[in-house]
C-alpha cells in the first residue's frame, strides 16, 4: 500500500484530506513519527450478520458477536483483521460471498491468514433455520440477520443492514476490515490534527 509523507504541512497545523467519493485519504500517525496520508476506500453497501461461537446451541447468538458482510459482489475479498487475548494479530478474507435462492443462507471462500483472498479456501455456510459445526470443529455457526437476501427492498435491509461491513466481537480487539486488500474507510476514526500555534500579540511600538 503507497503511503505519501506530509511533513510541511503537518507541521503548520494544516489539515489535508482528499474529497470524500468512492475513496477518501486519512491521516496516520507512523510507528516511526512521521504522519502519512493512505488511502481508504468506500465500502459502504448492503450487509448480512452472522454469528460463529462455542456455543454448540447457538443459543447465546446475538449482535455482540457478530460479523457484518458485504454482499454487493462475489468477486470482490472482504477481508478483516483482529487481535486476540494474547496480543496476536489475526488477518482472515473471504470472497464468493453469496446468498441461497431462497435467502436463508449464505456462502463463502474463506483464506486464512491474509487480507487479499490467497492461497487455499475453505468453503463456509450460514443458516437462519439451524446451528451447524463451522470450521474450526470448536466453533458453530448461525446466520443472524438476512433480510438483504430475503427482501433487498425491504426497509429493515435498506435502513438498518445497510452501512460498512464490521467485526463486532467481545473476544477481540483491533478490529479492522479491508476491500481487495484496502483499509475500509470507516473502520478507524483518525485523531483532529494538531491546531496551529497563535502567533504571539505584537506590543505596540512607543510614537
């Protein structure tokens, strides 16, 4: 990912941003010091939730663990990043992301381990109607909201299923989602930039 420096400007207290279109650029502090402008894209669009947990009952599934998806393509890779309990970091993406004819379900790629849909997939699936073993064996899995591929019209996916995909979950942190490999937009909040210093009041000269 191309990261462009902005040192002058930071410095005099100037706030830079692109326009706000299908991408916007963010301001990020580097690890070095240095601010840096990235480029996020727009992945607002019509979503599903699901739900993946110990649970072997899915009783216990609910939003507060929940993964957002997108399903306006299936050759688009959704991929999202989280750290865990231990401070490891987590990237996971997936693509395929479809729903069932009779919109009870969806499917999906699923690639380990990056954020650009490489490598091998494993082949996932979520159903209102029923709670299944999900990969891994420890986890199960149940769709929670798919009003977007029931009734796309419908005002419960066009308000509320509708926005940027997202990871809610209570076991992570960090949590992050990308677009073929791209910081979605509306995952971080960057920081106000710092405000400029008032020049010092000049004492009036003695006539």
């Amino acid at each position: 990912l191309k990261t462009t420096p902005v040192l002058p400007q930071i410095l005099s207290g100037t706030w830079i941003m692109g326009l706000r279109t299908a991408s916007m650029w963010a301001l990020v502090l580097a690890s070095g010091g240095g601010f840096f402008l990235i480029n996020a894209v727009d992945c607002s669009g019509k979503l599903v939730s699901t739900w993946s947990g110990p649970d072997s009952t899915c009783g216990s599934a609910t939003g507060n663990n929940a993964h957002f998806w997108p399903i306006a393509s299936t050759t688009d890779c959704h991929g999202w990043q989280a750290t865990d309990g231990t401070g490891k970091s987590h990237d996971n993406s997936a693509k395929n992301i479809k729903c069932s004819s009779d919109g009870r379900s969806i499917t999906y790629d699923q690639y380990a381990g990056n954020l650009n849909c490489l490598g091998n997939a494993v082949a996932k699936s979520f159903h209102l109607d029923s709670c299944n073993q999900g990969v891994p064996p420890t986890l199960y899995d149940k769709a929670l909201d798919l009003a977007c591929c029931l009734t796309p019209s419908d005002a419960a996916c066009t308000s509320t299923m509708t926005g940027a995909p997202r990871v809610d979950s209570t076991a992570t942190t960090n949590e992050k989602v990308f677009r073929n490999g791209v910081l979605c937009d509306a995952t971080f909040t960057p920081s106000p930039p710092p405000s400029p210093t008032p020049s010092p009041t000049p004492s009036p000269t003695p006539s």
